[in-house]
C-alpha cells in the first residue's frame, strides 16, 4: 500500500493545535515550541504531507490544509497523552537527554505506550508515502519509527532528525530501552543532529551498547546485508529573511517603542524568552537579577526584565513545580524591589504572535539565553534576525547549540552565577560599536545558515546516500553537515 506524497515529514505535533473555545467551537493555534518554528517555513515551500498530533486527546481531525501545509491528524487517548506524551516523552526521554536536570522517571507501562503510538505514527507514514518517498521522521517522541517504517516499507528512504541533545553513553545507558531507542534509530538511512558532539555521543552508544562498528559517521549492520547508517550534524534554523523583513516594517518598530513607553521608558530592558521548562535556566536569570538589584549594580526604574514563558507540558509535575518557583521568585523579587509603577520583573505567562515577539526582541537591549542545556535555542537566532538595527547584545549559555554558531555573543556558564551576573552587567555597559559589530557578524551566520539552507543540506545528504548505499559518502561537503567520529 502506497500513498501520494514524496515527502512526508512525521513529528509528535501538527504545526497548529486544535483548541476549543468556551462554546465547544473548534479552531486553530499554532502549536508551540522550536520544531514547528523551524519546520513550517520549510514545508511551506514544499509539497508534501506533515503527520502529527493535534494537541488534543480523542479522535484525529479529518486530513486538512492549514498555513499552506497538508496536515494529517494522528489520534492519541486521554491514556496514551499521560503514558506516552508527558510521560515517555517528557518524564523519561527529555530530561535524560538534557543532562538529567530533573531525574528521568522509568516505568514500563509508559514504554509500553510509547512503543505502540510510535507503530500508529508508522502506519500513517506508510499509508501517505509514495514508492520510493523520502520520510522525514522528527525529534525524541518517535525514535522507534524508522525501524518500524523500514520493516513496513523497504522502499522508501528514511531520515531522522533530533532536534533536542543526544546525551553521552553514560548517562544514555540508564535507559532500560536503550538497545530497542538504538536499533529503532539505526532503521533510518541518516540520522542527523543538532551539533557534532551529539552526533558523537550516538555512535558511541552504538559501539558500547549495540557492539556495531561505527565510526566516522557511519553504522554498519552486519545483520542486514552490511547496510550502512550516517550519522551527522546539522544545525536547525530559521527564516531568518522573514523575521528581518517584519521587524522592519513600522508598525512593528512602533509597538517596539510603546513596550518601551509602557514599561516606563527604562535606560536597560532585558529579555527573556522561552517555553517554561527546567532546561532554560529561568530560575538562574532571575536569581542573578535579583543579586543584581540587591548589590546596587542595577536599580529599579533603569533596568527592567521582561520575562514571557509560554505554557508548556502543565502536567507533567517538574513543569508545576518550576511554575511555582519562577511566580514565588518573581513575586519576591518584585515584593522586595518594585515600586508604584516601577516593576523589577514583568513576568507575562502567555504565547504571543508573531509580530509581537519581533516588537519584543526589538525593544530589548539585552537578550538573556541562559538554557543550562538546549539543543539549538531558536530565540537566540530570532533575537539575532530580528535586530536589523545592529543593536542589542546577546547573552548566550555556552550550553545551547546556538553557541557553536553564535560565537560573538556573550557567553556564559549559566551555573556560575557570579560570572552570569558580570556578563549581565557587561552586556548592560557595552559600547555601541562593539555591540554592533558583534550583532552584524552573528546576523551574517544567521542569514547565511537559515532554515532553508538546513533543510537542503539534510534532503540533499538523505538523496545522495539512497543511489549509493554500500559506499562510504563523506558528508564533509555537505554545506551545513559536519561527520561526526
Ligand atoms: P524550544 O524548542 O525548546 O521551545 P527554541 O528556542 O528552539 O526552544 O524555540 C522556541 C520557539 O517558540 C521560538 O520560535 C520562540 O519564538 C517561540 N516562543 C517562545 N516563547 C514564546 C511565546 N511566549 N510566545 C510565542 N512564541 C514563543
Ligand atoms: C521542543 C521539542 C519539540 C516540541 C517542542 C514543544 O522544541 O524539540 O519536539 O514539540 O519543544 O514541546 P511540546 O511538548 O509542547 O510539543
């Protein structure tokens, strides 16, 4: 059985959620986080199918268009949201694979979900690919689809991409499905990863885990005909050209200078964007402003911090717990410091559109990017995009991917909370000329390395291996890849 479509991307979420409003009238938001930021520019462009959950538990929605994308809606129960979603996904999977911040939760039953969700996932890949199609499976939720894509339909070529870290064997080996995660991966043709390091760390975890031979950038499978895996790096994006183009146009500098006059026209605004999750290091910005105003290296009514989290994963408890923390913090910081008509933070628990994001970043004079780790962190390439004017610093945690890249921010170990404190205050007091000429050569990187380009490089290195398989490619050429030992 084979579909339509040539390209077929399939990810946990739609572009766009189903919500409904109090009435029960059905509509459509965009879904949050990095992914959907990336990957609907791309597939914008592209004439293919993007399979996803629509944000809700019950019945998928009918196969329908939305934002120029064919989206096909996969079901998931109230159960299966619990076991497989915030529990797998998020209560096992993500924090082991963010450094084990939170302690990672084992529970079978919640494998158990995650392995038959993962099946519908391939069956719906399998029902819309065309012979011969390219799947594009995405991120931690579904790394048991290639494998069971493959064993459905040998004739496709299959890509993986990661969007969040790989973590090194030693932490990876707490997991007790590590073995199955591995070989569901190793169905792929390439499986790609944000930074050369993951890209490492996986094809050591074949060695240790799986006894493959894996090395510079290739698995090999003895057990199937001596097909060969590539495993590289590829550093996700943005439409970097779209968020200049709409940070220039002027009503979006107007509301950038509102946000201004409404904060109360402050010398320093400082920003914060992020989903409210533990790996942002939410909690270590605001305790360093906080010392800040408490040292009187900066006062209330000259700096401001705005801080916009957007709600994420509410009931997974790690998220309830750091919600509390961040609205405890910020109360005690504003308790302590504020005064009429002076906050210290604004603290603003909401999802925002596109415009206003681009206001934000252009009213901002210092971008706070403290993640304490972050497979890329879209926000600090947004924030580079956005500012045209060459204005405004970056602070950026060395933990992110975006570091590799974005080496003339300033950088900072977000643990290290007096350094953290030092390059606030540098930020703050930068000359104009260095901020500009930091900010023109990371816009430059961020323009010449875009989402389009990533997407390219990725299909592109996918296409070369499928005519080729059973001779070594080196992906060096390959203009965003990196080979990864
Ligand atoms: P993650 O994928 O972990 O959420 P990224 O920084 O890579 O982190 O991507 C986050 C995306 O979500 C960015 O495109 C950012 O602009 C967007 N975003 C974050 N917070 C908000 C918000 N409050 N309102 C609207 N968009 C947001
Ligand atoms: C990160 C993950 C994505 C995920 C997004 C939002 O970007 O890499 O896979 O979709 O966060 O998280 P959510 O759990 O709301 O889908």
């Amino acid at each position: 059985m084979a579909g339509d479509y040539d390209l077929v991307v399939v990810a946990n979420r739609l572009p766009v959620d189903r919500v409904e409003g109090p009435d029960g009238t059905p509509s459509w938001r965009r879904s949050p986080g990095g992914l959907v930021t990336a990957l609907e520019p791309v597939m914008q462009r592209e004439d293919g199918a993007w399979i996803g959950w629509a944000g809700t538990p019950g019945e998928p929605p009918e196969p329908f268009d939305a934002e120029g994308v064919h989206c096909v809606g996969i079901g998931l129960s109230a159960e299966e949201v619990e076991d497989y979603y915030e529990g797998f996904s998020n209560g096992t999977l993500w924090p082991l694979y963010h450094d084990v911040i939170v302690a990672p939760n084992y529970h079978r039953r919640w494998w158990e979900a995650y392995v038959r969700v993962n099946e519908r996932f391939a069956q719906a890949a399998a029902e819309q690919a065309a012979r011969g199609a390219t799947v594009w499976v995405q991120d931690y939720q579904l790394q048991l689809v290639p494998r069971m894509l493959r064993r459905r339909r040998p004739d496709l070529r299959i890509g993986f991409f990661n969007h969040i870290p790989f973590p090194p064997f030693e932490i990876f080996a707490q997991l007790p499905w590590r073995g199955a995660i591995l070989d569901g991966l190793l169905g792929a043709d390439l499986v790609g990863f944000q930074r050369p390091a993951d890209a490492s760390n996986f094809l050591r975890a074949c060695r240790r885990a799986m006894a493959l031979p894996a090395r510079r950038g290739v698995v090999r499978l003895p057990d199937e005909g001596d097909r060969q895996v590539r495993a590289a790096s590829f550093p996700i994006s943005i439409d970097a050209v779209a968020l200049d183009e709409l940070a220039r146009r002027p009503e979006v500098q107007e509301r950038a200078q509102e946000i201004r006059r409404d904060l109360g026209d402050p010398q320093y605004v400082l920003l914060g964007v992020d989903r409210l999750d533990y790996t942002k290091g939410i909690l270590h910005r605001l305790k360093s402003f906080e010392e800040l105003l408490a040292d009187g290296r900066v006062q209330v009514g000259e700096a401001v911090l705005v801080q916009v989290a957007t709600p994420s994963r509410e009931r997974v408890d790690q998220y309830v717990q750091l919600r509390q923390d961040v609205e405890v913090t910020v109360g005690r910081i504003n308790g302590t410091y504020a005064e009429i008509g002076k906050a210290a933070v604004h603290y603003l628990h909401h999802s925002y559109g596109r415009e206003e994001m681009a206001a934000l970043f252009l009213a901002a004079d210092v971008m706070l990017v403290t993640s304490l780790r972050d497979g890329m962190n879209l926000v600090a390439k947004e924030y580079v995009a956005s500012r045209y004017d060459e204005k405004g610093v970056l602070v950026l945690s060395e933990f992110t991917g975006a570091a590799d890249e974005l080496g003339q921010a300033v950088m900072v170990n977000p643990h290290d909370i007096d350094g953290l404190k030092d390059a606030v205050i540098r930020a703050l007091h930068m000359p104009a000329r260095e901020a500009g000429r930091r900010m023109r050569a990371m816009r430059r990187r961020v323009r010449e390395h875009d989402v389009q380009r990533w997407a390219a490089s990725f299909l592109e290195a996918l296409d070369g291996l499928g005519d080729q398989a059973g001779t070594a490619i080196d992906l060096t050429g390959s203009p965003a890849a990196g080979v990864a030992r």
